[in-house]
C-alpha cells in the first residue's frame, strides 16, 4: 500500500551554518555555570576536596576550556546538529555496509535509566546481579543465533572483534605449537577490510581471493592457497556484494581438513537471522556487530560493541572476565589462565548490550525471522529497480537475488557523461540523503552500496529511488550540475591535500595553536 503523499522528490534545503570550532567562541572570563564554594559545615565533614590529593596529581594549572555561557554552548551544538544527516532524518539506505536500522527509543531510555548509567565497573558483583544478568542472558540468545558456545561482549566493535579473533587464532596454534609454521590468513577482497587488517596487525601475511565472473571466490582458488602454513579462514558471508557464498560449508570444511581454523565475520547479520548459523556453515568463531544488526545505535554515532562468539574448544581463550552463573548469582571469572586477557577496560559497553538484550527479547525467534525476510525484500526491491536506471549497474551473478545489500556501479553513467560516484555523492545530500561510496580498493568502479533493512517502508525505498532516477537524468542532460553540487546542502567538496600531508595534521586545538603559532 503507498501512502497519501506522493510527492518523491521534496522540496529540501538544509540549514548551513559558518560555525566556528568552539574553542573559537570561547571568550576569557565568560562562564556557563558558577560552581558554589562548598559551605563550611560540608568542609568541616568531608574536606575542601583540593588537599586530599596526591600533589603530583594536581594540575599546576586549569585545563585550557571553552569559556562560553550556557546559552552559546546549546547554540553552537544546534548549529552542528543541524549540519548532519542520520538514521533519524533521512532514508539512511545509503549507508552502505553499516546496517542503519530504526533504533526504538524506548530501547535508548532503557539505557538511560540511573540503574544503568550511574554504574561503575569496580562496584562489588552482588550490587550488579542485574547488569551480569542481561549481559549472560544476551550471550545466551547470542549462541542460539550463532550455534556457538561462548560469547564475550567486551570488543568494542567489529575491528576490535576480529583482532580478538586473530589473537585467538595464534594462541590457539601457540599452544599447539605451530604459530611459527602457520602464519598465513585466507580472507577475501569483498569481506570486510579489518578481516584482512587485523589478522596484518597481529603478524600474519594476509592471502586475498577475487571473485570469479558470478562474484564468489572459487573453491579451486581457495585449495590453491591452502597448505601447512594455514592458519586459518577469515571471510564475511554475504560478501559486500550482497551475494552469497553457496560454497561456505565446503570452504570451512578444506581449511579444518588441513588443520586452519575459521572465523565467520557478520557484522551485516541482518538478512540472515534465524535462517542461517554460523555452527552449521562449520565456523569455529564469529562475531555479530551489536550496534548495526542488532538495532543499537550505529557505532559511528555512539557506543559500539562486536559480540565475539567461539566454540567451546576456543572459549578458554576469550577474553577475561566472561560472566558465569552458578546457579544462585552471576560473577564475573577471572580464573582463565589461557585467556589472551583483555581487549579493552573491564566488560564492554554494558548499555549496548541491553538494548540488543531488548530489541531480541521484544521480536523474539519468529520477530527475528520477519526482520531478516523484510530486509532481503527490501534490497531486492531496490535491486530489481535500481538495474533500470539510466547508468546504473549491479556487477555479477546477473538475475540472481542478493541477500542484505547490493554493491551496485555507476561505470556506464560515468564513462557516457563524466559525471562520478563522488560527484552523485554531493548531488545525494541536496535531496536529504545519505549516499556511501563503499571500501577501496574499487573493485567495483564508480561503486555505491545500499542496504535497506527491515527498517523502511516501500513508499520510503521508492523515494529514495525516485532521487536516483532524478540524479542520473540530471547526469545525462546538465552533467556540470551534479558536478557542481551540493546546491541545497552543507556538505561540500573536500579538499583531502591537508589529510595526505602529515606536518598538517592537528587532533587537538593545543596542537593546531602550536602548529599555527597561535597562543
């Protein structure tokens, strides 16, 4: 059913500020809020707070602040605000790779509530039997999901998941002494990049497989690379083409047959869920982005968490603590001497978790059922659409239906009028959307990737299409338009020079004072 409004493409301009940095606004002397002395009779009970501390730990002098008032400080941030684009303004199916779900609000006041925010991570275990609980019952509902064992919660994302993963891997061939010998990693190049980065930052040499003409990688260039040194599988099922591997049972199966191990990465679960596990495709590992598939906020705009799943062979080297439940209370155990240790400080981002825990418990088995069937409609609604668009493409396995997402290719649109993925990129944001031109390298020239989820209406995706149609024809008839774009919009084109050249760089206003000779 379409809605009563029909209009696709809306009249849109966004609000464009000359915002300064804050510390620009800031003015000597000016306060947002005058803090009290503190009155003689708490001084008398508690101290002046100040000569209680350690002398080497007190500042010589105060931190170089903003001094804004309070009515600046809400201004400037509004300004910034309304600058941005995300999941709660647009149609976010742009965003490519990064699963933008809808994140329910009640979810979020969950996680705001006191009993969640005012913990703190060294309270004693009996005044946090509520916060083990969700994180060990998420971990349960996280091994039926998967079909693994364990799970731990404490990556703070997917990268940090799958270099968890990869230090797993060479624990695991240390103890079997062979972490010399096996010192090669198998991925693709449409898995995700951190299956290749990580398993490089650990020591391992990363070998890449490139999909035949129908976009899988071939068994018979898997078993060309296979040998001793194997150390393991590290591989993302769909691949960032949206297509799925039909061979993954027999790929996991060659790399166990010559002693690897296999690491399933899934941090796009979304079109997938309670129809495939990672047990049953024969991984010894996994991991789930909590922050895209499981409808946390996405990572770049808050907290993130990659769910990292083992078999039980593997579980004494997850990271400690894991949380345990003897039956009577839930603890935290520390007691695992074959642990890589810790990933990050103490067990994750526990608000994450909860609203994970939510949004499960709240679909339950068949909910999330519906939610992958919704997703994998929805993109091939897109896809069945998008191909007819003037220019447009989706490379590989022609006919055949993706699963999550589509990498699609505005080759053709950009050799017939010179217009280019980046220059429809600006174009995007004129019409209040988001539009991600995907990884590099570009396999896949002049690429875009779409992932719609179960998150947006069908009159939505076909607004989103209707910009595209409307884009491509402005491509072939006023081409310097869309290379001049964006009209309506703050985002502009970038120039990356100062990004390349190092002596530029500042991550701090101290450090851009200094490089600038400013006081």
């Amino acid at each position: 059913m379409s809605s009563n409004y029909d209009n696709k493409l809306r009249n849109y301009h966004q609000a464009k500020w000359d915002e300064p940095i804050i510390f620009e606004l800031s003015t000597e002397g000016q306060r947002g809020i005058l803090i009290p002395k503190a009155e003689k009779v708490i001084e008398d009970e508690v101290g002046d707070g100040i000569s209680s501390i350690p002398a080497n730990m007190i500042r010589k002098e105060s931190p170089k602040l903003p001094e804004i008032p309070q009515p600046q400080v809400l201004r400037h941030y509004l300004h910034v605000s309304q600058q941005t684009l995300g999941g709660d303004l647009n149609i976010d199916v742009g965003q490519g790779t990064c699963t933008i779900k809808y994140n329910p609000k009640i979810n979020d006041q969950l996680a705001s509530l006191d009993s969640i925010t005012e913990l703190h991570p060294l309270q004693d275990e009996d005044t946090v039997q509520g916060a083990l609980e969700i994180i060990y019952k998420t971990d349960l509902l996280m091994r039926e999901i998967s079909g693994l064992d364990k799970f731990s919660f404490q990556p703070g994302g997917g990268s940090q998941a799958l270099f968890t993963i990869s230090s797993i891997i060479h624990a695991y061939f240390e103890e079997k002494n062979e972490s010399q010998q096996r010192d090669e990693i198998i991925t693709t190049i449409f898995s995700h990049p951190s299956d290749a980065a990580t398993p490089a930052i650990k020591g391992y040499k990363v070998i890449n497989l490139y999909p035949d003409d129908e976009g899988y990688p071939s068994v018979d260039a898997l078993k060309s690379v296979l040998s001793e040194r194997t150390a393991a599988l590290m591989i993302t099922n769909p691949e960032d083409t949206g297509l799925f591997n039909p061979n993954i049972k027999e790929f996991t199966r060659l790399v166990h047959e010559v002693g690897g191990l296999c690491s399933y990465d899934q941090a796009n679960a979304n079109g997938i869920l309670g129809i495939t596990r990672a047990k049953e495709a024969g991984f010894d590992m996994c991991f789930f982005n909590l922050h895209k598939t499981f409808s946390a906020p996405h990572g770049c705009g808050g907290p993130a968490t990659g769910a990292l799943g083992v078999t039980k062979e593997l579980s004494k080297y997850l990271p400690v603590p894991t949380i345990e439940y003897d039956g009577i209370k839930y603890y935290l155990d520390y007691d695992k001497p074959q642990s890589i240790g810790k990933v990050r400080a103490f067990y994750g981002a526990i608000p994450v978790v909860l609203k994970a825990y939510a949004w499960i418990m709240n679909l339950g088995e068949e909910g999330l059922k519906e939610a992958a069937r919704i997703a994998v409609l929805n993109n091939n609604y897109l896809l069945n659409k998008i191909i007819k668009i003037k220019g447009a493409s989706a490379p590989y396995s022609p006919g055949k239906h993706r699963i999550e997402q589509t990498r699609y290719s505005w080759d053709k649109l950009t050799n017939d009028t010179g217009v280019t993925t980046l220059d429809i990129a600006r174009r995007m944001a004129d019409f209040g959307v988001h539009y991600w031109t995907s990884h590099d390298p570009w396999i896949v020239p002049e690429p875009f990737t779409l992932e719609p989820t179960e998150s947006y209406t069908k009159d939505e995706l076909d607004e989103y299409i209707a910009i595209l149609e409307e884009v491509s024809k402005e491509a072939y008839e006023n081409p310097e338009y869309v290379r001049n774009a964006p009209h309506n919009s703050v985002i502009h084109k970038v120039d990356t020079s100062y990004f390349e050249d190092p002596s530029k760089w500042a991550v701090t206003w101290k450090a851009y004072k200094k490089k600038n000779g400013l006081k």
